[in-house]
C-alpha cells in the first residue's frame, strides 16, 4: 500500500515533464483522479448530518459503504448510558381546596441544565414544575431542535414549536407555527422580533421556552428582553459539548423529551435512536476496520474536528484524514497524499461524480 501511494504521489505531484512552455500532469491511464488508489468511493445526505436523532440514518448509511454489508438488528431495550441534564426533585406543595382547607402535596420539579460557550452565557438550572411543562410552548432557534420535537410529536409538533428561527424556516416553510414568521438569526438573536412574538401571542396559561445554542452572541441581551415576562425561560444548549459523543446528544433529546413532559422511557424517538447506535457500537467493535476516511461537501469543503460528521467517523471508527477544526477547504494534495481508504461526498452536491473525484476540473 505504501508503495502504490508513493507512485501515486510522484506521478499526481513530480512527474511533470515541460514541453513547448506547456506542464502537463500525467495520471495513470486506468485510474484517473482520487480513483488511483482505489479508496471506496460513496454519497451521503449531509444535510441529514444534524444534532438529532436523524444523524443516526447517516451513520447507519455510512456504515453499509464501509462495511459492505446489511445493518447489524437494533439492540432492543438497550441499556441507556449518558449523563443526563434533566435533574427530577420532590417538593411538598401547600394546596388550599374550595373549602379554605390546607394540605400538603409531593411535587416534582424538573430541572434542566443550561450552559454554553457565547459572550456571557451562564451556566445554571432551570426549574419546571409539572403543570408547567404540561402547558409548555418552545421557541426554536436551531432546527436540530425542532428535527428532534418532529420525531418525537409528528403532525402535533407545530402545536408544541410555535416560533422558530431561520434554519427552521428553511427547512419547514410549510409550518403552521402561531407565529407566521422567522424569528430570524440564531447566532445573534434579533430581541425586537422576539419581543413583537411576546407581546402579540404571550398566553398567560403557558410556559415559553427558547431554546438556543450556548453559542448565541447576545445572551444579555435576550436575557435582558425577557426579563419581563414571568413564564418565560431561556435554555442554553452547549453545542461543542453536544457533539463531543453520541451519549452527550442523546442526553440532549432526552432533555428536549422532558421539557414537554415526554420521559426517558417513553421517549420513543431516542429509544429507536439508542437502539440502533447500540447494535452499530457493538458491531464496529467486534470488527474494527482501521480506516482512513474524507469527507468533501459543496464548494470542495471537507468536515474536519469538531463537528458532526467527525462524531459519525468516531462512532464507525474511522480516523479523518482532515484534521483542523470546523469545516474548510482541504488542499488535493493531501488528499492525494493522504490517499484515504473511505471517500464520502454529499448526495445533494451539484458537481458530478468526475468532478468530485478530480477526474475533470
């Protein structure tokens, strides 16, 4: 193998010979491109890539290109193992009934952490009692949070989500949300649209919740334009911590399920999505491949560390050929010098397969 790659590496990079002021690079006639050391080549739904329950289709799509081979059956009633955000406390409540009488109930109150990395954000507890997430509402500023309100409510989630932000919009333009608009950015949060959605639709029955990534840029500012309103809660959701491992993201849809009252148990959407990382787990581990791998999306950017699809790699345990942080342009020739075992590119890319493969420019 280390001979093929050399060749490859002298014949793509060195062997250029000049002729009439003319440089040509010769291939080998049979194995034109990123097809000269015969990696195995396929495509996957990038946008599917998303802190939700979605990413583990992508996985699973990734895993029968590697492996060549049938998903492994899902691992059924598969123990959960993640540290969880959501903290359950028992409080004795005093209760008056019709007749002036006082007695002494147990509640629960449910606390859901909140953290992130933007200017300012804190990291803190938010308490929910019972009849409060019985009547929540969620403003979305992230579609992996509205994705993973989709698995778990279906057709009922626009009773739930009712205002979101762009990456929502974008993909759900058909929504029935209460508000008829995008709320606008995520990262920094326009305060004067979100307070026209407070004061127009703010029900004095209900709880809102905006859930935001920990990286927003003006977190006192939101704070600081909610501060009036007595049923309404900011949770942060720390985004770098989120994608460090597959366990971190499940504890994040576990704690979207609490919010609105759905429990680890009955959390359908991440016992389905536990279920089957579970068997994919098992199955790499029992046949580790020890491959390299790169991944390349539109516009020739490649996914380094510090991302989702590095999180897929880890679960399939495959080590990235690019290793800066976030997504960026990665030069060919390391690529060509790389010479990975495993080439992904995104299904929805517009450039054609020779192209993507440096067959054609």
């Amino acid at each position: 193998m280390n001979m093929m790659k050399s060749k490859i590496i002298t014949i793509a990079v060195a062997a250029i010979i000049i002729g009439a002021a003319v440089a040509v690079v010769f291939w080998p006639s049979e194995n034109k491109g990123w097809h000269a050391w015969n990696p195995t080549v396929g495509e996957i739904d990038y946008s599917s890539i998303s802190a939700t329950p979605n990413i583990i289709g992508v996985i699973e799509e990734m895993y029968m290109i590697v492996y060549d081979e049938e998903l492994p059956d899902p691992v059924v009633n598969a123990e959960m193992d993640f540290k969880s955000l959501v903290t359950l406390n028992e409080v004795e409540v005093e209760v008056e009934n019709e007749d002036g009488e006082i007695s002494m109930i147990t509640s629960i109150i449910t606390s859901v952490k909140s953290s992130g990395t933007g200017p300012g954000v804190q990291e803190r507890s938010i308490e929910f009692t019972e009849d409060m997430i019985n009547n929540m509402k969620i403003i979305s500023y992230g579609k992996g949070f509205t994705d993973s309100y989709i698995e778990m409510l279906g057709e009922s989630v626009w009773d739930r989500v009712v205002a979101a932000g762009n990456s929502t919009w974008n993909a759900y333009g058909d929504n029935t949300m209460l508000w008829e608009e995008t709320l606008g950015s995520e990262f920094t949060i326009n305060t004067l649209n979100l307070l026209s959605f407070l004061n127009v639709h703010l029900d004095s029955e209900s709880t809102y919740c905006l859930v935001v990534w920990g990286y927003i840029t003006n977190y006192d500012a939101v704070m600081s334009a909610i501060s009036g309103f007595d049923n309404v809660e900011l949770l942060c959701i720390d985004y770098s911590w989120t994608i460090g491992s597959i366990k971190n993201l499940l504890a994040v849809v576990d704690a979207l399920g609490w919010l609105i009252g759905i429990s680890t148990e009955e959390n359908d959407a991440l016992m389905d999505f536990y279920g089957r990382y579970a068997a994919i787990e098992q199955a790499v581990l029992s046949n580790p491949t020890n491959m390299t791998v790169y991944m390349e999306i539109a516009g020739a950017r490649s996914p380094g560390g510090n991302t989702l699809t590095q999180l897929c790699f880890d679960v399939l345990g495959l080590e990235n050929i690019n290793t800066t942080s976030g997504i960026n342009v990665f030069s060919d020739v390391e690529v060509v010098r790389s010479a990975p075992d495993i080439i992904f590119f995104d299904r929805n890319d517009p450039r054609t397969m020779e192209q993507k493969m440096r067959i054609v420019m």
